[in-house]
C-alpha cells in the first residue's frame, strides 16, 4: 500500500506535532499500513513503525536494529552536514547512537548509578527542589504558565544536583539543552538541534561547543582530583578497557545525561498539569487518594509521550508482525503511536490516572530502555507529592501549546488558575 501524501506530510511536519493532528496520521498508518514507507521530499526513505507489538519487536534486537549512525530524523543535507564536520562521525557520540559491543560499555558505566536503590539517596535534595518549585507557584497570586515558570526549571535543577553543577550555572546549562536537543519551534528562538543540523541555512555554533568542551573537561578534571558521589564523578574516574575516557567520550557522556533528562521530563510535566486540568473529574479523584500519584504519572508519560521517535536501521532482511524489512531500511519508532494504540489500550485517547494495566512505551524498550526512567518517574512523583494537597483547584486560563518538534515535543505554554493553601 502507497502511504498518501496528506499523511506523509504529516509525519514529517513539525506542526502537525503541536495541533495534535499528527494522532490522525498515526491511526490511520496503525489501521492500515502499520509499517508504511515514507518518501518525503529531502529525506531518505524510511518506514513508520506505529504499532505497539512492532516497536517493541524491533526494540528488544539491537543486534538486527541499529540505532548508529543517525538515532533520530534528519534530512539528508543535516546528515551531509553533520558529518562533514566531524569526518563521518556522529558530532558527539552519546549512547543513543552506540551498537553493541560499545553501546553495552558505555551503558555499564553508569546504570548502577540510575538504579532506584542509589537515586533513593537523592530523594531529599530532590524534595527541598520540588518545595521551592511549589513555594514560587503558591507565591505567583493563583496564576502562572505552569510550563514557563515550574516544569521547564524544576528538572534542570535536579539534572544539576546529580551531575553536581552549581546553581548559578543554569542559565549555561539551559542553553546546553536547548542547543544541542532542542526543538525546532521558531515561536521557542531555539535553533534545530546542533547534534541534527537541518538545513542550509543552520548552521553548528562552534563556539557554543567549545564553550561547553572547556566547561567539561574543567568538571572531569575537578572530579579525578576530588571525586564525590555525584554522576559526574562516576563519569570522569571511568574506564573503558582499562583507559580513561577522552574528551570527546567524556563530554558526550555528561551531554546525553543533561539534554535526555531536561525537555522529556519537563514535558511529561507540564503534560501531566495540563491533563489533569482538563479532567476535572481525575484531578478530584487524585487529591482524594494521592496513593494514586505513581499511577497518574505512568499515564501522564503515556498521554504526552515527550519522545515522539527514535530511528534504528536494520543490519540484514527480517520480517516484524508480518511485513519483510530489506537490509539497511531505516526505520522510525512511533512512541507516541504505539502508546494509543487501540491493540494494547483501553480507550486509548482517554487520560485515566487509574489505568491498569499501563504498558506504555514513553521510555523505549530493549537494550536503550532509558536510563533515566527511575529518575524521571521519582522527581515527578515527589514534585506532585508536594503538589497536590496544597493545589485545591486548578484550570486552564487562556490557550496552552504544544512545541513543534519532531523529536522531543511537549506543552510550551500553560497559562492555569488555582488555589493553593
Ligand atoms: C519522562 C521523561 C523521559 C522520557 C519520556 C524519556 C524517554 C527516553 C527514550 C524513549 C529513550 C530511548 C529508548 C530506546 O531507544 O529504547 C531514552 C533514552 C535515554 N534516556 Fe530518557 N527519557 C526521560 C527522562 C530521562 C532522564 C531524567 C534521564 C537522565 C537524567 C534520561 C536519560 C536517558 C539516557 C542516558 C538514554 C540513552 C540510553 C541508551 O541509549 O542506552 N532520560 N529516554
């Protein structure tokens, strides 16, 4: 079947991300060709994976999919770009774009570190950050853009605790996510993402990324010298084969961490807000058994789904639910299709913070299952957990937005009304 072209337009249109129309596209590839080919103008040809059993089938083989050398979309002059700058290398290599073995090594070293029994260490600086996010909301006179002044700061601050940065860096580190992750939303005055240039006209600011190299190796330096117990520490003393990390492995290291962990989560958390605001009838339900907080954050990551994809390409012919695949097909992984999929959900497009069973896949799935899920999950749950009893009433007041992204996208703009004690 011939995808049509309203709905491979849709697929690779920013746009379609902030108005919600990209969900139509998703249901109609789900229902009718659920590994459709897209052959959009400036792009290599690649196939949308949208159903929930496909992108877990293809996630769970990293040895048949691989995620190197371009983990996420890009048009064929960004590749061109990309890599002519750094001789056919991914510009900065992070975990996202390793294979197995390396990928396996480098995870290695710091998934310990992620678990839920070392991050139980954090929870009460995390909470002391959660309280002052809660204490400027109740301070702002029962009105705010949730997103702008609570849910893009909050998880910067905690990314900054566990790497160990000072807070006065942040503005320094608001402006590493956004440059080297950020959406490609012009109303955010972000450029396209330095790791994915997009076109011509975008052009890699060398000297924001030399800037962040010599704030890096000051940091690895600072931490071989006096190491902590920070991730920063574990990253720096690494060693792969017996040999420390260079540079460039280093900075990759402390980048993926920064930039994965920032936009996601703020977005899950203004999403989860914006939900709840619009469903007055879960809200109620949530402040009267707040038990239920874990709960509605797994279904608040379901609803928004911040990583809209991730591509993998695969190493040789196979066949997924039923479709061949040839060598080398590049594939784009539908987190936010898969998570509506009417197959693995009930009443998918409904926001229910009791959902039960909830096997979304907002964090992937195999070998790149994110690293920072516990975390991510842990400081919203704290942040709601100071939250919730003192908001007595919340509501939308003016319209939210979407970004434009097709990468990581989420609320941009939350104007609300509330109570709070
Ligand atoms: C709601 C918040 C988050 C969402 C939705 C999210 C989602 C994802 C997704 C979809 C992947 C790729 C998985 C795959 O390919 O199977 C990923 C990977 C990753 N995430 Fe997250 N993430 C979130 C928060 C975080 C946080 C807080 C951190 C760390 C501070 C983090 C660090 C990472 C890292 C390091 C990887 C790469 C793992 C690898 O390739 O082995 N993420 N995340």
């Amino acid at each position: 079947m011939t995808v049509p072209t309203e709905i491979i337009e849709k697929v690779v249109d920013p746009r379609a991300y902030a108005d919600g129309s990209i969900y139509d596209a998703y249901r109609w590839l789900r229902a009718n060709d659920p590994m459709g080919l897209v052959e959009a103008p400036g792009y290599d040809p690649f196939r949308v994976v949208t159903r929930h059993a496909d992108v877990m089938e293809i996630s769970r083989q990293n040895d048949l999919f691989h995620n190197g050398p371009q983990a996420v979309l890009n048009t064929q002059v960004g590749i061109r770009k990309s890599l002519e700058l750094t001789g056919g290398k991914p510009l900065v290599n992070s975990l996202v774009q390793m294979d197995p073995p390396e990928h396996g090594k480098y995870r290695g070293l710091t998934s310990a570190w992620f678990q839920p029994g070392n991050l139980k260490r954090l929870e009460g600086r995390i909470r002391e950050l959660a309280r002052r996010s809660v204490d400027r909301m109740a301070q702002s006179g029962g009105r705010c853009d949730f997103v702008n002044e609570i849910a893009l700061h909050y998880p910067l601050l905690v990314i900054m605790e566990i790497l160990g940065l000072p807070e006065e860096d942040e503005p320094l580190m608001l402006k590493l996510t956004q440059e080297m992750f950020g959406a490609t939303d012009p109303e955010l005055n972000q450029r396209s993402s330095s790791l994915n240039i997009k076109d011509e006209t975008q052009q890699l600011d060398m000297t924001s990324l030399w800037t962040m190299m010599a704030y890096f190796n000051k940091l690895t330096e600072e931490r071989r010298a006096n190491p902590t117990d920070d991730l920063a520490s574990v990253i720096a003393n690494a060693e792969i084969d017996g040999e420390p990390l260079d540079a460039m492995a280093t900075m990759g290291y402390y980048v993926i961490t920064a930039t994965a962990g920032h936009d996601t989560t703020s977005s899950s958390t203004g999403g989860a807000l914006w939900a709840l605001a619009e469903n007055p009838e879960e809200f109620r339900k949530l402040r009267a058994d707040v038990s239920l907080i874990p709960s509605m954050i797994d279904e608040a990551i379901r609803w928004t789904t911040p990583v809209k994809h991730f591509m993998r390409r695969a190493t040789r012919d196979t066949e997924v639910g039923g479709h061949a695949i040839a060598e080398d097909e590049w594939l784009m992984l539908c987190y936010a299709s898969a998570n509506r999929d009417e197959a693995a959900f009930d009443e998918p497009d409904s926001f229910r913070i009791d959902r039960k069973p909830n096997r979304h896949i907002a964090f992937g799935y195999g070998g790149h299952l994110c690293l920072g899920q516990y975390l991510a999950k842990i400081e919203m749950r704290i942040l709601f957990e100071e939250l919730l009893p003192r908001l007595e009433s919340v509501e939308l007041d003016g319209e939210p937005a979407m970004s434009q992204a097709l990468f990581v996208n989420g609320p941009k703009r939350l104007p609300i009304r509330f109570t709070m004690t």
